[in-house]
C-alpha cells in the first residue's frame, strides 16, 4: 500500500499534483479541502463548523479531521494507496495518522513537500481567487493561512525528516518538471 502525503503552503501545486500522482500511480485522493467544501455546500452540521473555522483562516480541530479522514479511507475498497492532500497539517494531526493507518496495517510512504516562495504563494492564490471565485483566496485571508502554515504546519517537515518521509521538491518552475521530481521519488520509495 501506498500512502503519500502531499505538503505545501496553500497554492503550492498540492491539488494539481495529486491529480498527476493518482493518474500516474492509481491511488485515491483525499483531499481534505474538497471534503469540507463538500460538507460545507450541503450544509451539514460538520460543514456549518468547519466553515466558521475556514472563514477565519484556521486550522479545522484535530478531532473533527481524523474521523472525516477515517471515514473517507474506509470507504474506499481494494486501494493501491492514497494521496493525502492538505492533511495532516499540525504535528499532532501526523501523530493521529500514524497511529490511525498502523491501526490498519498502513504507513506514511513519503511526504513531498512541495516548496514554494511566499511571494509566488500569494501570487497564485489571488489568481486562483479570481478565476474559481473561492472567498478564501483574497488576500487578507491569504496571509492569515500563511501565518497559520508558518507557525502550526511547516514543523512537519521535521518532524517527517525524523521519520524518514521527507523529500524536498522544488514547487517552482514548469509544471512537468515538477511533475517529474514527483514522480521520481514516489517511484524510488514503491521500488524500495
């Protein structure tokens, strides 16, 4: 079983790549933004919730995600793997899925990280705003996200360097180049 975790700040290339990755590799994605959206436009309980967290820049509480995820990840029948997307976000949140995916057998393969420069960040995300309408991506919020990845997110990187997860994959650049350092080092781990 493969299991990836794709990293980066908001508008690092995370959702683009994870489409690369399940085409290339057969995995499902999780996405934890598109789940809560989808919770959000039905209007659920957990939607109405995760929305007055998101409206704010904040991070969804760890408690709230695992079982969104371990539902999501149960659901899904004779997996080649899965592609994390936007999760885990917080130390805590890489501790409770560690322990939820040994509770199944599974582990973290690799965590890519997916480093891109602050200014091309905010860049792109206003961009994105713009195109998809998205009300997160203007550009107060944007850099209350980035304060948020900054203080509660980057300590991941290492905290899976200490696990033996990390790659490093320069999230600037051609979008086939990018593609490519993915590619390699989900190949090198699945050849290992």
């Amino acid at each position: 079983m493969l299991n990836i975790v794709i990293f980066g700040a908001p508008g690092s290339g995370k959702g683009t790549q994870s489409e690369r990755v399940v085409e290339k590799f057969g995995l499902n994605h999780i996405s934890t933004g598109d789940v809560l959206r989808a919770e959000m436009k039905k209007d659920t309980g957990l939607g109405q919730t995760a929305k007055k967290y998101i409206d704010q820049g904040q991070l969804i509480p760890d408690e709230l995600m695992i079982d969104i995820l371990a539902g999501v990840l149960d659901s899904f029948e004779a997996s080649k793997g899965v592609i994390f997307d936007g999760f885990p976000r917080t130390v805590a949140q890489a501790d409770e899925l560690k322990k939820m995916l040994a509770a199944r057998g599974q582990e973290v393969s690799v965590m890519l990280d997916l480093d891109v420069p602050e200014e091309e960040l905010i860049e792109r995300l206003i961009k994105r705003g713009q195109i998809s309408g998205r009300a997160d991506d203007n550009e107060e919020t944007i850099k209350k996200r980035l304060l948020v990845y900054n203080t509660q997110t980057s300590p991941l990187i290492q905290w899976y360097k200490n696990e033996g997860k990390y790659v490093h994959i320069k999230g600037c650049g051609e979008l086939e180049e990018i593609t490519e350092q993915i590619v390699n080092a989900i190949t090198a781990v699945k050849n290992n």
